[in-house]
C-alpha cells in the first residue's frame, strides 16, 4: 500500500509517501480501505513531537479515517466486508490507502453518509458537542463567543452553537474566515487581528458578557475573552494553538465564573455509552442534513505535507481531507 511516513521530527515537508506492506488485521480488529481521512491540528503537533502522545518513528499520520472494510480479524462479527465505517484510530496510521482498528470502536456510516463528511466529524463536533452539552451546558438564548472560530474545530461550535439555539459570536484573524462563519450561522463576528476582543465581545453583549466561551485558540486571547465574560459564565477550555496561557485566577471570583476543561478523548475511554450517544446524534444529523460539515480541501497523499502546511500556517478554513 501507499502510505505518508514520517522517519524523523521535524516540518510537514520532511514527510515522504511510499510502498509499505499491507497491514493485517489481527483478533478483534478490522483492515480498512482508506477513502478520507482528516487533517487535524494534533497531526502538526505529533510532527515536531510536540504533543501529549509521541509516536515511534517511523510512524503514518493522522488519526481518524472512513473507508470500506476491507478484512475482518479472528472474533470480529458483527461487520461485513464493504460496510461503510468511520474509524477513530487514536493518533496514527490514517494517511495510508489501508488501516488497522479495533472493531469495537468502529461507527456503521449510515445511508448518505459521505466519507469525507464522516472523517474528522468525532474530532471536531464530538468535542464540540460534549463541550457545549455536557460541560458548558449552553442553553437556548445565551451568548457563545467562539476563538478561533475559522477552523475545524472552532467552526463545528459556530454550527453546533446555531443548532442549539445560542447567539453566536464568531471571532477569528481574517475576513475570509469570518465570511465563512457568517454562511454556517454566527450572528456577530470579530476579527481579533485588528478589533479589540474584550470591549468588541462586550459591546455585542451591551456590556452583560458573554454567557459561554470556547477556546481552541489560548494564548493571549484567553485572558481578553475571560475579561469579556458575564456573571456566572463558562469558559470552555478546548486547546492552545496560540500557546498555553496564564489566566489570572481573581477574575472567575469578581465574574463567579467557571473555567473547564474539556478532553474529549479521555472522555470516550472513561464514559463509553455517552460517547456512543454523542456519535449516534452527530452521524444522524448528518444523514438527515441537519448538520453537514465545511469541508474547504481535499488532497491526496502526495500533497499531506501542503495540507500540514496550511493548518501549520493558519491558513486552513474549516475542515481539510486527504483523500487516497
């Protein structure tokens, strides 16, 4: 098979695609062919071994994939050869024409279900929805005020925001991003490149706050938003692609706010069922188009090392695919 090889840390560009053996599914595990697989921000990351998991060299990228099943292991029976499946890795082997995983932890797509639509879709709305739900408990009529609403991530909380009845309030560095958030529902919007978070955010909301923040973004911007929240808000703690930020701890006593975290991924290990009612709600809204994904880029494998590049460079919009 074709696969993307990283051989040692470093930039998107040091990565090479080539001829590998064809992996063998072994008990309880499934050989899938690969048809999509998301490019995601932990991907640049695990490159310059710089995430929370380090992956042995040599090592295929990505983590999450949908494609056909291609061969079952010993035990596995209850998939056929062709389903249509989408497949949480963990964090690597997905930049490949085949994969390997437990079939435990494999989702049937249903009818309508396009790969492309499914891969990235736990990744980003799965954290989306258990962040908005189940930890910062948005309600119909509040304020959400999404960082880094441009992206992957941020944008699924523009979408899934709408969808729960919130007023959202989009903030991202660019025009473009925020014109594409403006399509997929955000009612307001910030270009924190050139507008002053805090007193923006706070003139949106006539000076009560914002109920709910979700922050992918950190950095600097952490502590202009927190500055920006209303009594009793919660600032959902998503990421740090700006860096990790030092918030000043007096502030969530004068706003009696909350500050919390959200690991999807740790999640799903400790709490499967609500995982697996998460996955069911989001693979039915996409069948029945209630929410459907932005996808702003397909590339094959011999283009991985640009689609890094462009999530390197914050130049991505939305969600972006590679597509064997």
């Amino acid at each position: 098979m074709r696969a993307v090889l990283c051989k040692q840390f470093g930039p998107p560009e040091d990565l090479s695609v080539v001829e590998l053996d064809d992996p063998v599914p072994g008990p309880g595990e499934i050989l899938v062919e690969v048809k999509a697989a998301s490019v995601t921000f932990p991907d640049t990351l695990m490159l310059e071994d710089k995430y929370q998991f380090k992956a042995d060299l040599p090592y295929v990228p990505g983590g999450e994939v949908a494609g056909t099943v291609a061969a079952l292991g010993d035990g596995v029976d209850n998939l056929g050869l062709g389903a249509r499946v989408l497949c949480p890795l963990g964090s690597v082997g997905g930049y490949a024409e085949l994969a390997v995983t437990r079939a435990s932890g494999v989702r049937v797509l249903p009818d309508g279900v396009e790969f492309a639509d499914a891969t990235g879709l736990l990744y980003a709305h799965g954290t989306t929805y258990y962040g908005l739900k189940y930890r910062g408990d948005l309600q119909e009529g509040e304020t959400l005020l999404v960082l880094g609403a441009g992206g992957h991530v941020g944008l699924s909380a523009v979408e899934l925001g709408k969808q729960m009845g919130a007023r959202v309030i989009a903030a991202a560095s660019t025009e473009e991003k925020l014109d594409l958030c403006r399509e997929r529902g955000a009612d307001e919007t910030i270009n924190y490149a050139n507008e002053d978070l805090k007193e923006r955010a706070k003139e949106l909301t006539d000076g009560a706050g914002v109920d709910v923040i979700y922050d992918v973004v950190g950095g600097d911007y952490a502590e202009q938003a927190l500055r920006a929240i209303g009594w009793s808000g919660r600032f959902l703690v998503i990421g740090f692609t700006a860096g990790i930020p030092a918030i000043p701890l007096n502030l969530t006593l004068l706003k009696s706010c909350q500050i919390i975290g959200v690991f999807y991924g740790a999640m799903t290990a400790r709490q499967p069922d609500l995982a697996n009612e998460i996955a069911e709600d989001l693979l039915e809204w996409v069948a029945n188009g209630q929410l459907r994904p932005h996808i702003s880029a397909r590339y094959g494998l011999e283009q991985a090392s640009e689609a890094l590049r462009s999530l390197i460079d914050r130049k991505a919009i939305g969600k972006i695919v590679i597509e064997p």
